[in-house]
C-alpha cells in the first residue's frame, strides 16, 4: 500500500507536454503548480510549505483576490470613514478586480502587480489613482500575512510610480480681493471669505452649524464634515483627522459677514415655508438642507469666469489662507492649528516654499559677523613725534 503523503512533503514529475508539475498535500487534499522549470516548481514548493507551517488552510489558498477584497471590504467598513471605504471600494470595482480579480491570493506575485501599475501608467490613468490602488492592495494584503493566508505581502516588492510634483496654484492678493468683490452679496460671499481666513477644507464649512459659532468671542469650532458616499445619503462625519477638530478664532469682518448671512438665512427660511427642513446648518440650500459641494463648485467656478480670474479649485482656498499666514509672518505653529495640521511640521513640508526668504538679510548678517577687523599697534594708534633736530632747515 502506497505511503500517504503528508503536509510536509511534496512532489515534482515531468508532464508528457515537457512541462513541469509539483503537487503538495494538505488537509488531505492536493494543491498542484505547473510551471516550465523544475526550478520553478521546488520554488513553489518551498513557499508552499513554509506557508502551511505558518497556519495557511486549504480553504484560504482557493480564494481569488475578488473574494477576498470583498470580504476584507466588509471588515474595514466600520474602522474608516464612509467616503474613504467608499473610495476604496470604487478602486476595488472599477480597476482591481477586472484584472487582477481572479488570481488567488496565494498565488499572487509581485510581478503581478508591478504589470498591472505599468500598464495602467500606459493608458494614462493617474499616478495618483496608482498610488492609492497599490495603498489599498498593500493594507489588504498585509491582513492576509495575519491571517496566514500568505506568507509575504507580494505588493511590498513593487516599484510604485513617484508622486509627481505639482505647482501650487493660488491667487495673489489683489486677485483675492477681486473674488471677494466679486461674490458680495452673492450666496458665496460668507463661504468664500470664511474659506481664504480660516483655511477650513470644503466639507468642514458645509458641515458647519450655528451651534458651532460663539458670537462674543469670535470662534467657531470644527466638529464634523459633510460627505456624500457613493449613492447614499448626505452624512456627517468627525473630522479628516483627530487634529481637524478645532477652535477657530474670527476677525471682526468674517462676524459681519456672518451676520449677513444668518440675516439672509432668515429670509430664505421664511420664503421657504414649510418646504424648509432646519438642519441648523450655516451654509445650506434654498430650502435649509445641506449644500451640495457639486452646486458649489460650479456657482465657483462661473463667478471665477466672470471676474476673469483664473480656474482654481475650491480646495486652493486653503492653500491660500496658508499662504497669506505665511507670507505675513504668522509663526508655523499658529497657522498649523489653523489648518488643522496634526505637527508643524506637515505644514512645513507642504507650505514651507511659501515662507518669505530671509536669506538676503541673513547673508549681509553673516558677512557682519565674521568681517575681520584691522588691530592697530600702540605705535599706530599713537604715533611718535618726529625728532627736528636732524632735519634740514628750510630757507626762509
């Protein structure tokens, strides 16, 4: 009677088609590999049993990718952010799984994904987009290695394409007032001069609420932010980060303006009637609900076009709250809890160019500070007295 095969052992034989075919048994069951080298398959082997020593059952190696990602979508739902797991499930529908879906997790190599970037670059889909697929294919991975699904995360070994550096693109501050002139007496203006002050993200002003705003002393807390997931409903959220939830201190303009608008507020309210749905909400639609960044953005983009500025996006209106901050010499520091930076040191990292250079000032300092000075002699400094007795007499 033949010896049972155990799951330490495994097996290679040559195909009649020349090619090569390992088999490994595991929970009495046989998992085969077929490659065109013996090599190939001792390889196979290897990685095979190194990963049954680590826990890996025979139901594991028969998921593909798809599976799993769905599965690993699942379990992630209620660790991240609503729009961040709406994200990742958009990338996970639209570009993973069609190509890469069917392979089994098991079998995944690096190969597989440094391919599939590769190709995705050549079609010109964004280096932004790439980034964050390879981000959620590595995290998805990673939990695979803790569930001894694998024995390696395959997408560690990718080359990722490089994050492009891109030019800030913001307004000057004649242009800035422009807008601002532009938008007065708009449903713009309180939001867009909110916006250039404070440096509050777009969905942190639409999730504002009165509530939040301390007329006395002219703050105004960030507590949530809008979002909108794919196909559902309007939500609020806690902040981007932990550090995003803020005091926000407010010049007396921005109360005016404020003012204006819980004034126009009013009037909205009341020409509404009962068709207005009270949210509470500083920034709102026609009739009291949530603003929709999609209308905001195009009403922007349209006052933009009329005062002939440039096309920016609204987010820009961050960079260029930090940017008059930095240029008017707001310390680092201010201006990070401003933006809601979790150290100074990101504000740094992103606005640091920004910063008025000082170099020419510290130059001429320098040069001051180790100029030598010429030391004199006693003799210099206090010259002797020429002797007249051995000089010639002059004529009179």
């Amino acid at each position: 009677m033949a010896k049972k095969r155990g799951n330490n052992e495994g097996s290679i034989h040559r195909r009649t088609n020349g090619t090569w075919r390992a088999q490994v048994t595991l929970n009495d069951r046989r998992l085969s590999f077929t490659a065109d080298t013996r090599r190939e398959c001792q390889e196979w082997i290897r990685k095979t049993l190194a990963q049954i020593d680590e826990g890996m059952t025979f139901a594991s190696t028969r998921i593909t990718l798809q599976e799993y990602l769905t599965e690993w979508l699942i379990s992630k739902q209620s660790s991240i952010k609503p729009r961040t797991w709406t994200h990742y499930k958009q990338l996970v529908r639209q570009y993973i799984a069609p190509r890469l879906g069917h392979i089994r997790v098991k079998d995944l190599q690096p190969e597989h994904f440094q391919s599939f970037y590769n190709q995705m670059q050549q079609q010109g889909i964004g280096v932004f987009t790439i980034r964050k697929i390879h981000a959620v294919l590595h995290s998805a991975l990673s939990h695979a290695m803790k569930l001894n699904m694998i024995g390696h995360n395959p997408a560690s070994a990718v080359i990722k394409p490089r994050k492009p550096t891109t030019e800030m693109v913001i307004l000057d501050e004649s242009q800035i007032s422009q807008m601002l002139l532009a938008a007065k007496d708009t449903r713009l203006e309180s939001i867009l001069h909110l916006a250039v002050t404070s440096g509050m993200r777009q969905m942190e002003l639409l999730g504002l609420k009165w509530i939040d705003l301390d007329w006395i002393k002219q703050t105004i807390k960030v507590e949530r932010q809008l979002v909108r997931p794919e196909g559902g409903e309007i939500q609020f959220t806690s902040p981007k980060t932990k550090f995003g939830r803020r005091t926000v201190s407010l010049g007396s303009k921005a109360i005016e303006i404020l003012r204006s608008q819980y004034k126009r507020q009013h009037a909205e309210r009341q020409a509404a009637g009962d068709l207005w749905t009270e949210n509470d909400l500083i920034f709102t639609n026609a009739i009291g609900g949530p603003l929709d960044s999609r209308n905001l953005l195009r009403d922007f983009k349209k006052m933009l076009r009329d005062a002939n500025l440039p096309m920016i996006r609204f987010h820009d209106l961050r960079h260029m709250a930090a940017s008059l901050m930095l240029n008017h010499n707001v310390p680092v520091l201010v201006v990070s809890r401003m933006l809601g930076h979790s150290r100074p040191s990101i504000t740094l990292d992103v606005y640091g160019h920004l910063i008025p250079s000082a170099q020419a000032e510290v130059a001429e300092k320098m040069d001051e500070l180790i100029t030598p000075i010429e030391l004199f002699s006693c003799t210099q400094l206090h010259p002797v007295a020429p002797d007249l007795r051995h000089q010639p007499v002059e004529p009179e």
